[in-house]
C-alpha cells in the first residue's frame, strides 16, 4: 500500500491533541482501520474525518467505545439506505 494516501498515526494525535492509545483503542473496537508499513501506523486520509467526528462524539459528549461501535454500525446502515433509495429511485426514472 502507498503512503501517499495516508497519515501517520503520530501525526494525526499531534495535530489534533489526542491520545495515540486512544486511536489504538479505537483500531481494537473495529471503529477505525490502522495500517502497518515498514513498522510505521497509518490512518487512511478517506478515514480521518470518521475519526475526527469519533473523538468529538467521545470528547464532547462523553460517549464511550461500546457507544461509539454502535454508532459507528448505525452510520454505516443509514449510508447503505441512502445507497438503496438512491439506486431505487434511478430505477424507477427509467
């Protein structure tokens, strides 16, 4: 996998003052992807606002890992519906 399209997991807590074991618990809830190059941790670029929106979901109002899973599967349900009316809809024009 290329870097090009990655950040460093260090760089990432750095920029936005959090905790690196917090993005590995993260990575253990199965509520983000790390990626391991050449002994280095990455977070996909596609992800980094998944994440931002976790650690404010976590920061802000206090919800813990089980919470954030959960939400996470609940925001990955509405996105495929969205992907199922969307294609229902281009169907039906037709």
């Amino acid at each position: 996998m290329e870097t090009e399209h990655l950040v460093l997991v260090t760089v990432f807590c750095r920029y936005n003052e959090v905790e690196p074991s917090f993005v590995y618990r993260l990575h253990e809830f199965g509520i983000i992807n790390i990626y391991q190059i050449a002994e280095q941790n990455y977070l996909s670029r596609d992800e980094l606002a998944h994440l931002e929106k976790m650690i404010r979901l976590h920061d802000e109002l206090n919800i813990n890992l089980e919470g954030l899973h959960a939400i996470k599967g609940l925001l990955e349900q509405i996105t495929l519906l969205k992907l199922e009316l969307k294609n229902a809809d281009k169907r039906n024009l037709f």
